[in-house]
C-alpha cells in the first residue's frame, strides 16, 4: 500500500510535464558500448574478438550475484550489473548538458556523477555541475518526492533528501535527489524536454565503473524510472529493436517511445507483464522452451510464484537459467548437433562447437504464457572466435533473465497499462 501510494503522489507531481511531449512519440538511438558512436569502441577489433569481450563481461556481471546480499526482494539489489550493454544520450539541466549513460531496464533511478565529487570514480568527460543549471533543484526531506523514492532517507538537520543505490558488484551511488530539466534529442523530431525530472546526482560514486560512460538511464517501471516519469505522454509504451552484434551496420539499434513504440502487424505474440515486487523489473512468466519437437517444461524460479518466473532485460546478454532445467535443455541442444564439440576459449559457455559449413543449429521456441517466441541462429549461438560458436544460455541458481541475444533482430515491446511484452520478428538494421 505505501508504494502504491508512493507511485501516486510521484505521477501527481509529474502531471505538469505531461504536455510537454508529442503525442506520436519519439525516437532515440540506442548505442551498444562496441559501436563507433560508442567511447568504449576499439577499431582493432574483429567481430568476434568483440563478442568474446560481450559474453566475458556478462559472466563478470552475473557471477557477482552469487552472494547472500543480492536478495531479489532488495530494494537495492538490481538485477542488472552497472555494466549494460547500452547507452543513450540524453542531457541535464538548464542550459543543457549533455550526459552518455547505460540504459538500463533493471534500474530506476536516473543518475550522473557531480561536482562536487567527494569520492567518484574517474570519468573522462565533465562532470555535471548543479550550480551551473539553472533549473536544478535539491529536493527537501519533507517534500512528497523524497517520500515517493524507496532509495532516499533524510537528513533532518539539513533538510537534505538523499539515496543510496548498491549493486549486486558492490559499487554503489551515493548523492542528493534533485529535480531538474531532461532534454532527449529524438532522431526525427525537435528534442523534447521534460520539466522538474527526479534525478540522482552522485557525489560518492564507488566500484566498477567505467571511466567513458557518465551514469545510468533507469527504463524500469519504478516510479523514478525515464518510463514512467515520461508519464501518459507516451500512454505507457515503449519498444526496442537490437541489431546483431555481427551486423555491419555496426551496432546502432533504435529505441521508441509512445505510439512509436507500438508493435503491431502480422507475426506479432504477446505475454503478459506481470506485477510484482519489486517493480523495477519486468517480470513475464515462461512455461517451457522447445527443441525442435521435445518440449521442456520450466518448474519456476527464486522468483518465487509460477506467474512472473523470469525478469526480461535489455542489459544482460545471456539467457539465464536455474541449473536443472538448463541441464536439460543443454542436453536436448546437444543430442540434435553432429559437428565436434570443444571447449569455450573463455571458459564461460559450456556448449561449444567448431562452426564449419555443417554446423547447424535446432530450432528453438520459448514458450511464454499465451505466446511462443522462435529464436533464430543469431538469438541462440554466438561466435567466440573464427571457428568457434557457443550456447548463449547459461545456468546460474541466483538470476531468471531473458537476456539481449535472445531478443536480437526483435521488434520488443513493452505497454505497462495493458500490461503486455510483445515480440515481432524485424530486420532490426532496416528500422
């Protein structure tokens, strides 16, 4: 009931901006970290040099959840590590400027590092300076947003409303909760600005970040998160379209909000979004994953209930599953392929096989309540090397996430009033 009241009082406050947006919606680039537009892009690298670097950070990541700490009914525990896979550009304040930050659909929060810094990780572009806008401002201990934020606390004798946001690698956000102007520049309209934004602006930012990005774009559905804060302009809606990691197109998928963000036509299946604790993460609920004609039933999760076993997430790359239900699933994959097996070069993915001209892979179907999603290639293997292809599914007891390969060349979209995720089969590059 308090963050159900908490929710309300916080879209209240948001209602002034809701005029602020086109109605038809927007769109905005979504940056994976090894494209050219990307500050993490290295030219020298071949394709699946990059893919190997994709699948060893999201071991790094999801193995640091192997602790006690990361309870999935942690307020700040976040499913998703810092460090995502994407990145958009968006800037803060007034005048304003401009910021490059994960997108990340299992957090909330937007956050930025700021100066006065008393403890940041190094970053190699400016640091927001508050003073310098002139639309910031801090929020009070007693104002209805610091009330709203299940990651704030207060310090009365200051009348200072604060947050701390911990990860599951042990870094963490530490700053004030602040109000300020957003400004999103679409790719087929003017840019858009939304008024008096809840912000996070860090001034003790610890761990392990990475020195080109500048934050986290929260796209949970938290109250603070850009989704909901965007409010009825975009009804809603969003949606996005990943382009292969091997496309020459070099990376450079779409994100879209509002009627833009709609998925609608031929091929279209859709899932319910089911609600639950917390309500960051967008939780759908799979029933079984096919191989070719063997159909293998999912049991459930940590997630707890059967309805909403498993978190779909635009920043994990894996696909990952409790350990008895990946063993048979690996083995169902396995008993259909001829070629040789060999060891993962990384000694990350357990099955391998020499890619050569006869290597070809099952079909696989995840079957969704009220909708089956078939996966293709380029959604189930990944090539480590030149001559090395690897399962993009992974165990692990702690996390249940529907990850990123798994969603390429897929037109996703999420409608959080009628509470569906929607899969439409798309030519990502073509978008």
């Amino acid at each position: 009931m308090a963050s159900l009241i908490s929710a309300t009082l916080l879209s209240l406050l948001l209602l002034s901006n809701v005029n602020a947006y086109p109605k038809h919606g927007f769109t905005l680039e979504l940056i994976h970290r090894d494209s050219p537009k990307s500050p993490f892009y290295n030219p020298d690298e071949t394709s699946s040099q990059r893919m190997r670097n994709v699948v060893r950070r999201s071991a790094r990541s999801t193995l640091q959840f192997s602790n006690d700490d990361a309870s999935p009914n942690s307020p700040q525990s976040v499913i998703t590590s810092n460090r995502g896979e994407y990145l958009m550009n968006i800037s803060i304040g007034t005048p304003p400027f401009p910021i490059l930050a994960i997108a990340d659909t299992g957090s909330d929060l937007i956050w930025t590092q700021c100066n006065p810094c008393k403890d940041c990780y190094k970053q190699k572009a400016p640091l927001f300076d508050p003073k310098q806008s002139s639309t910031y401002k801090k929020v009070s201990c007693s104002s209805s947003h610091c009330r709203a934020l299940e990651e704030a606390s207060c310090s009365t004798d200051k009348d200072t409303c604060s947050y701390t946001i911990s990860y599951g690698d042990n870094s963490y956000t530490k700053g004030d909760v602040a109000a300020d102007t957003l400004t999103i520049g679409s790719s087929r309209l003017r840019p858009v600005s939304l008024r008096n934004v809840i912000i996070g602006c860090g001034h003790d930012n610890t761990g392990i970040f990475d020195a080109a990005g500048s934050g986290i774009i929260g796209l949970g559905g938290g109250s603070t998160s850009l989704v909901s804060q965007l409010g009825k302009s975009i009804n809603g809606k969003f949606s996005y379209c990943l382009v292969p990691l091997t496309s020459e197109t070099r990376l450079t998928s779409k994100i879209n909000f509002g009627t833009n963000g709609f998925v609608s036509g031929d091929g279209v299946v859709s899932t319910p979004l089911v609600k639950k604790d917390p309500s960051t993460f967008y939780f759908l609920t799979l029933e079984a994953i096919s191989v070719g004609s063997k159909k293998i039933h999912f049991a459930g999760t940590i997630f707890g209930t059967k309805e909403g076993n498993i978190v779909i997430d635009l920043g994990t790359t894996l696909t990952l599953l409790p350990s008895k239900f990946y063993s048979k699933l690996e083995s169902a994959v396995a008993s259909t392929i001829k070629v040789e097996r060999v060891q993962d070069p990384n000694r990350v993915l357990s099955l391998c096989y020499r890619d050569t001209s006869s290597f070809k892979v099952p079909d696989i179907t995840v079957h969704f309540k009220g909708g089956d999603v078939k996966l293709h290639k380029v959604n189930t293997f990944v090539e480590v090397s030149e001559d090395v292809s690897c399962f993009a599914f992974a165990e692990n007891e702690q996390l249940t996430i529907y990850g990123n390969l798994a969603q390429m060349n897929f037109l996703v979209g999420y409608d959080t009033v009628s509470e569906t995720v929607s899969f439409k089969r798309t030519d990502c590059a073509q978008m």
